[in-house]
C-alpha cells in the first residue's frame, strides 16, 4: 500500500489523475458498446473495469518491489519476452494478417505491449551499469539489445508497436547520455541509412498497412475503402465541434461510423461527444501525467530510478502523441492504442503496472538517507 | 569525492536531458490541441454536415395506383403485395455461383441469368430480374443473402388485373417509365423506375392513377441498416377511376368475338358512354405488367395477329355497306336525288371498262332509296355515288365524325380515311378516278373508318344528329379529399343535317333488321335497328371469283360489319361490330350485335339505378 507514514499529496494527485483518464476511457467504451446485447455476452466497458482491477493489482505490486530488485532480473525478463514474442509469432492468433495474441482461455493476451515496459526496463538498467562509457556502448550494444525484440515485434507485423520500440531506444539513448558530437554522426548515419531502410520497411509491410499510410495523406481518394478510417475518424472529431455532442446524438460512434472505436480510435469518439472543451480537459489529464512523471524522474535518488521514469514517460507520451495524432489526420493510421483509455486487457494492465513503477521511483528515493 | 562530483554531474546531465523530453512532449500537445481547435472549431460545421450526411439516408415511397371500377362498381384493378429480385451488377462477387445459386433456389436458368447480366450498361443500377416471387422463394434468397452478395429481394406493391385479359385493351398496362416517355410532358419529372401507365386507361389517367410518392427520412447505421425515422412525408395514393364500360356486357362481348379477330364497340347514345370495348385477341396485361422479358416482348411482337393492337380504334378497316348511311344521307341532302328516284338494278353496273357487280346475283329489279338501304343493293348506290360525286359523299361522311378522331380518352387513336380528290391529289399525287367514286360508294376502296367511330356515328343517327365524344371514365374519386368528380359527357355538335333524313335512315335501318339483310339481328323482346356490312379485304377482290366462301382461305375472307341500335324508338345503346375475316355481316356480325343488345336490354331499368352516386 502506499505509504501512509509520509503523507505525500503528490502520490494522490497522480493516482487521481490517472484515475481519472482510466474513468472517462471506461465512459466512452461503455457509449460505444452495442445494446442489445446477444446472450451470454459480457458488455466491454465491465470487462474493461475487470482489467481496471487487474491492472490495479499489478500497479501496487510495482509500487511495492523495489525497482533496483526488478532491476536485477530485467535481462532475465527481457529474455523471456523474447521467448513469448517467437512464441507469438510461431502460434498465435491471427487478426488481419498479423500475429499479436495469444489465447489465454477467454482472454487475449499482447506479449508486445508487456515488451515495451520490458524494454524500458532492461534499457534503464543496461544505462544505469554504464556511465561514462564510449559512444559504442553508450549506442550500439544498447541497440543490439534492443534488435532482437525489434525484429519479433516487425515480424507479426506490428508497425505501431515497433515504432514505440524504436522510440523508446531512442529517447533512452538520448537521455542515458549521448554526447551532442556522438548525436550528430547518429543522426547523420540514420538520415543516409533511411533510403535502404524505407525500401526494406515498406516492402515488408503488409497491404493494408501500406494503403494507410497512402491515404493519410489524402483520405478522399478512397473514401468508402482504404480512406474510410481516417476519414470517418476526423469527421467524428471535427462534427464534435467546442462544445461535443453528448453521449446519445454522436450518430458517428453511435451508429458504427467509426470503426473500433472502442480501442485505437476511443479518441476520436471522445473528442465526438465532449468537444474541444471536453478534450482540453482530457489533455490537461495527460499534461499532468506527464508533469508529475517527468518529476518523479527529475527527483530519482539514481540514475537506474531516473532513466526508469524517462523512459516509462516517453513510452507513454510514444503512444499517446501517435494515437491522436493518427485520428486527427497528422500521423498515419498505426495500430497504437491510447493509454488508459483504450479498451484491451494488455494495454490497461501495462500501462497500470508501468505507472506503479513510476510511483515505485518516487517512494524509493527517500531510503536512499535512511 | 572526485568520483563523487563526476557521478553527480553526470546526474545532472541526465536531469537536464530530461526536461528537454518533458517539454518535447507537452509541445506535442500543445500542437495537438492546436489541430483540435482547427478541426472542432474552424472546421466543425463541415464535419458536422458530413457526420449528418453519414447518418441520414432518404427512402422513396411509392404510392399504390389508383383503384379502377367499372359502372357498377365491379373492380377491374388493384394492387397487390409482390417480392421482386432485384441485383445491383456492381456488388456481385461471384457471378458463376449467383447464376448457380439462383437456378438452383428458384429455378431460374443460369443463361438467362447471365444474359441479363451482361446486357445491363450502368452497373449500379438495380435490375429487375424477375418478380412475383413466391414466399417461398423470397425466404430461400433471404437466407442466403450474405453470401449472395448484389442481391435484393423486395417487397413492392404490384398492380393486379382482376378480370385478366378481360377489357386488356380498355385498361392497357403498368411498367417503368421509359427514357422516350420521360420526354412527354405528362410523364416529365418522373424518376427512373417509376411505375407509368403504358397503354389504355392506365396511360391516359396515369397523372391521378400515379398519386404522390412519399419521402422517408431515416438514421442509418454505418451497415445502412434503419435505425430511426427521422422524418416521414407520407405517400397520397392514386385517385380511382369509375369507367362507364359495363363488366358483364364487356365479358358477354369478349366471349362472343371468341376466338376470331375483330371489335366490338357499344356506346350509350344519349352520352356516348363506352359500355363496351372488346378487342380480339386480347392479352393479359398482368404478364405485361410484371415486367417484360426480351422473349416475351419478341413473342408478342411477332405474333401475326397483333394482340396488343385494339382494333376498336386502332384497326382501320373499309366500312362496306355500313357506309351506305353516309352515302343516302348524303343523297337525301342533295337536289341531285331524292328518297324516290327510282334505278333498275340488273346484278351489274358498267363503268369506263369495267363492270361493277352487286351481291346479288341477277339483282334486285328496281329500287328506291328505302329499298336499296333494307336490301343493301349496290347498284342503286353505284348510281348515287355517279350522280353526287366523290366530294359530296366525303363530306357527308365528315359529318358522321368519319375520318376525325373520335376524341375518346385513350392513347393512339387512329382516324382511318375519308378520300376525296383533294386528298387523292395530296397523298397519292394522282388525279382521282371516277371507277374510285363507284367503289366508294359502297364503302370500298381507300375508305376506312374503325369500329369506334362507326359506333358513334351509328349512334349520331339513332338520337336524331348529336355527336358525342366518347367517354371511357364517368368519374375520379380522389384520395386525398374523398371528392367524387363526374365528368361530363362532351358534345362535339350536331350533325348538320335535316330532320327527315333521320327519320328516313331509323325507318329504313328498323326495316333492314326486320325485312332486310339484318334479318339475324331480329330480336322478338327489342326492336333493333341496324345495317350490315361485308368488306372486301384488298386479296379478296382476287378471289371473287368464288362464290362458295367456306372454299375461300380464312385471310381472304371478308370482314363482317353489323351497326346497330336498340331500342328503335327510344335508342340506349348503340353497336359497331366487327368480326375479321369471316364473310356476310349479316351472318357473322348481326347475331352478336343482337345478343348484345338483348343482354344489355335485359335489365336496363336496373343498370339505370346503379349510378354511380347511389354506389359510393
């Protein structure tokens, strides 16, 4: 439980916050579930309070094992999320062409999301272990650690996900202390790389990827086909207007306009029935998320607390910036769910856990003068 | 402690670098709300306008016709419920398996399937590809729907014929407008696949049959499937008409004509009411009217006998001997002749080379006018004919409503021929003949006239010299109002002629059924009056020769005319019968003029009771 020794108001603040974006997520799942329902069928915003309660758990086992303990076993866990990613791409389940679930019993489990925070972990430590060292360890081992991962994730394929992959290593490397000379030869390298790479990633994509990131340039030369989702997308936002249409008159989530809006576009069906009044306030949610994480960061007792919260923060921030931005019409259309909103079990849970680790950081940095 | 401040500093580092990612990422959402605000707010009508344009979905509502009753009230035709199949060529998947499916579910063949389907030229256009379903079938295409994508099974209301082919010709048919009709201005604004009128009844009172199509508003899902009505303007459905035709006259008429061509026509003559317009052979315009099919319409097209046609007014036809009512009219008219004026009639009546001959062999020693109407002698009124002159007869015809159009309230009224040398000389070029005036006058040669408008002008002599205009429909009920509207009978104007020469024609039309050549028309409970008529089909004059007519081919055979009224004194119905290709009209034509006439006689006390009014 959290410490009721030091009564911090901090910690309540940022349980608060993140309560509340959990809150008005369940809201907009529960508007877009269909009624009736068919028998036997439990309806998805009391299956996303069931993941609420799980994630629940999981948030206050991360805030209770010390990280530096976690921290110790992180190659550990990053070896097995290897395992389950050649496991999930060997036999999982299949939906439009990509392999990214396993079925346990009734539930659908997504071994790439629990590999971001994985990921952020290992990097951390890995960072932590090496101060002062040479651009070669300070960037290539770090990012042979994170191929393999990278690879798996590209191979089912996921594109959104292995785009947070490759965000978080890079925002890792960047904080973890790259000197600004070391920075400026990476980034000339990655820029004279990017025309073999674009070839070698655009050919590997799948078709329907491809078409998604053709038409989010221009959503109306197919608009009943491959532009439908972004198109439908930003006409639910923009028909919200400032003041949102409400629950019952947002005919575009309502009536199915909008595809999955329940999980990659809840966004937009937020931004439908609340407006740009009603998103402002979910964005200033998110502003002091990330506020408060980036704090709890800024105060970590050591480097292994501080580039743990970099990182959870820009994994979070990752998804969170591509989600909006892909239903605003600014990003292509990538399968990234939005933190704390989307309806998955995967995704809360993680992201729940993910949080716990952050407030595991701050409560840590007070032993260290004990 | 060295180790110490280099660890330290080193930590600073990392908090330095990572309020560079803190304040990254709030101006990311900064730049996000800034897109929000030009999305929601700058552009939120237009969105909003799409989302609405998403949701709602308009609906045409199709109006059920009018119903059409006869003068009694008897129903002649309604609508009724019909699953039609319809496929959109564009949403087809699989066309081999549809074309499999739909053979194997309702037995329609697989070629003619795919017939259709190439045949059609805007793909997102549906096609009716057959109707009148049975339920059954409906169910079977229903269930499969899913798989058998572009196919649409639905349910619409279906115009029905009660009676069948019975009065086909009067009532005409339904089908979809077509681009040509489109053009005429009573069809002009109609929509594609719009129900019209095509011929008949239907056609010419298709503006109040069609009524007013409605208009349903309604919230569609992102399926398109109803949610919410949103809006309903409700469809008015067509007025109903009253036709003034008779049923059970109508049936007695049809089933007399049987199985031989020909028309029958049966007028009021106080008002031209149409009580009876029979065609043969008719048609059923329920097959017509369920959408035609390339085989059928080639099959109806081809067929020699031309069922579409009504001959009532559509077949021109040489009035024979009927004609020599005009002509003695014509003679009574004129200081040439007169009732008295005697001519000795030897069978044969020379002429330049040529001998015209009576029908009569050895013919009927000498005659005066009354005489030569009751015997139908023909060269009494070759002599007539002589005297007067082609133009003199032609405009006395004219008076009779001959070579006009009668102005009845159907659609492609042909208005036979009335010759004259002017019109010899406009339309053949050529000066006429006086061998031309001879034929003439016994209603031979280029004279033609339809039955409808020897109904009329039998009828103009039967109550003393009124033409009226034909009327089909006595009144309109419209639905809106419940308003029942007569409409009344329309005189065209007296024909100019004297008194006497009515009298001199009843008198002499009364003595051709009692001691004349329309003896089969005599009846024993209704004094009847008429003439007969024989006209020489254009080969049969070939075949004169033979005097035996069973010997002679059906084709060349004459036509059989009878004109008739009833009673003589005090006149209610007049008829013009015409049976194809058959012989003497005092044969084939007068029985069925008589049985007609005696049929509607029966109780036409109670036919005058059932007014319309009194019905309603």
């Amino acid at each position: 439980m959290i410490d009721t020794r030091s009564p911090d108001s901090f910690e309540w603040r940022f349980v608060l916050v993140a309560l509340g974006i959990l809150a008005l997520g369940v809201i907009s799942i529960y508007s877009v579930s269909p009624s009736p329902l068919s028998k036997g069928q439990t309806p998805l915003y009391a299956k996303q309070l069931a993941w609420i309660l799980i994630g629940l758990v999981a948030f206050l086992a991360a805030v209770a094992i010390d990280y530096h303990s976690l921290a110790r076993h992180a190659y550990v866990l990053y070896g097995l999320t290897l395992i389950l990613l050649v496991l999930v791409v060997v036999m999982g389940r299949s939906s439009r062409g990509a392999q990214r679930w396993f079925a346990v019993g009734p539930f659908a489990f997504q071994p790439s999301e629990v590999a971001k925070l994985v990921l952020v972990l290992v990097l951390s430590k890995y960072f932590a272990d090496v101060q002062r060292a040479g651009w070669i360890q300070r960037v290539i081992v770090p990012g042979l650690i994170t191929l393999p991962g990278l690879l798996l994730i590209l191979k089912q394929p996921d594109l959104g996900t292995a785009m947070s992959f490759t965000f978080i290593f890079v925002s890792m490397v960047l904080v973890g202390g790259l000197h600004a000379k070391a920075l400026g030869l990476g980034v000339l390298f990655t820029s004279m790389l990017f025309p073999f790479a674009w070839e070698l990633i655009w050919t590997s994509l799948h078709d329907y990827q491809r078409d998604r990131i053709l038409t989010f340039w221009d959503p109306m030369t197919d608009p009943a086909g491959k532009g439908y989702h972004a198109l439908q997308s930003r006409i639910a936002i923009g028909s919200g207007g400032l003041l949102g249409k409400g629950l019952v008159e947002a005919t575009q989530s309502r009536l199915k306009f909008l595809p999955e809006g329940h999980t990659d576009f809840i966004f937009a069906v937020f931004a439908e029935q609340w407006g740009f009044i009603g998103v402002f306030v979910l964005f200033l949610l998110f502003a002091a998320l990330i506020f408060l994480a980036s704090e709890i960061a800024g105060k970590a007792k050591d480097p292994l607390g501080l580039l743990l919260a970099a990182g959870i923060l820009s994994m979070v921030g990752f998804c969170l910036m591509v989600n909006v931005g892909m239903t605003m019409g600014i990003f292509p259309i990538v399968g990234i769910p939005l933190p704390l909103m989307s309806y998955g079990g995967t995704t809360t849970v993680t992201s729940m856990a993910a949080l716990g680790l952050l407030l595991n950081v701050k409560r840590r940095r007070l032993t260290l003068f004990y | 402690m060295s180790r110490f401040t280099t660890q330290h500093e080193d930590f600073r580092n990392l908090q330095r670098r990572l309020l560079y990612l803190r304040t990254g990422l709030l101006f990311c959402l900064l730049l996000l709300s800034a897109r929000l605000w030009y999305l929601q707010v700058v552009k939120g009508p237009y969105y909003r306008e799409l989302a609405e344009q998403n949701r709602v979905r308009t609906v045409d509502l199709k109006p059920a016709r009018g119903l059409i009753f006869d003068r009694h009230g008897e129903l002649l035709a309604n609508n009724v419920p019909s699953f039609n199949l319809y496929l959109t060529v564009e949403d087809i998947r699989d066309r081999e398996g549809l074309a499999a499916a739909l053979e194997e579910l309702i037995g329609l063949p697989r070629a003619e399937t795919k017939k259709r389907l190439v045949q059609q030229a805007k793909s997102y256009v549906p096609i009716l590809l057959k109707s009148g379903l049975t339920l059954r079938e409906a169910a079977l295409l229903e269930g499969r729907r899913l798989e058998l994508t572009g196919l649409r099974v639905q349910a619409e209301s279906q115009r029905n014929y009660v009676q069948g082919p019975l009065g086909s010709h009067l009532l005409g048919y339904v089908g979809e407008v077509s681009p040509e009709q489109q053009e005429e201005p009573d069809f002009a604004g109609l929509v594609q696949g719009s129900i019209v009128g095509k011929s008949g009844v239907e056609k010419t009172y298709d503006r109040m049959l069609r009524g007013k199509p409605g208009e349903k508003t309604i919230e569609v899902d992102a399926r398109g499937n109803e949610r919410k009505i949103v809006a309903v303007v409700e469809q008015t459905p067509g007025d109903d008409l009253y036709l003034s035709l008779n049923l059970r006259l109508q049936r007695l008429a049809e089933s007399l004509l049987g199985a031989e061509s020909g028309a029958i026509v049966a007028l009021d003559p106080r008002n031209s009411d149409v009580l009876v317009m029979a065609s043969s052979p008719a048609y059923d315009p329920n097959v017509l009217s369920r959408g035609l099919t390339p085989a059928l319409w080639e099959q109806i097209a081809s067929d020699t006998r031309h069922p579409l046609t009504n001959r009532a007014l559509q077949g021109q036809y040489p009035p024979g001997s009927t004609f020599k009512i005009m002509v003695a009219s014509a003679a009574l008219e004129s200081d040439k002749w007169s009732a008295d004026t005697k001519v000795r009639c030897a069978g044969a009546f020379p002429s330049g080379k040529h001998m015209f001959k009576d029908w009569k062999k050895g013919g009927h020693g000498v005659m005066d006018l009354y005489h030569a109407i009751v015997q139908s002698c023909d060269v009494y009124f070759y002599n007539v004919g002589q005297r007067l002159g082609i133009d003199t007869i032609a405009e006395t015809a004219r008076l009779f409503g001959l070579g006009q159009p009668t102005g009845i309230d159907l659609p492609s009224e042909r208005i036979g021929v009335v010759p004259s040398t002017e019109w010899k000389q406009r339309v053949r070029k050529e000066p006429w003949y006086v061998g031309e005036t001879i034929s003439a006058s016994i209603g031979q040669g280029y004279i033609t006239v339809t039955p409808l408008q020897m109904a009329v002008a039998i009828g103009a002599v039967s109550n003393g010299g009124t033409l009226h205009r034909p009327r089909l429909v006595r009144a309109v009920r419209e639905r809106a109002t419940g308003r029942l509207q007569e409409f009344p009978s329309v005189e065209r104007g007296p024909v100019p002629l004297q008194e006497d020469t009515f009298h001199f024609l009843q008198d002499a039309l009364r003595e051709v059924v009692l001691h004349g050549t329309g003896g089969r028309a005599r009846s024993r409970s209704i004094s009847i009056a008429g003439k007969t008529g024989t006209a020489q089909t254009v080969a049969a004059r070939v075949t004169q020769l033979s005097t035996d007519e069973e010997a002679i081919p059906k084709q060349f055979r004459d036509h059989a005319w009878f004109v008739a009224y009833a009673p003589a004194e005090e006149p209610q119905i007049a008829v013009a019968v015409l049976v194809e290709n058959t012989g003497h009209g005092g044969t084939y034509a007068a029985p069925i003029a008589k049985a007609l006439i005696e049929e509607y006689m029966k109780d036409s006390d109670v036919d005058d009771r059932h007014q319309i009014a009194g019905q309603l």
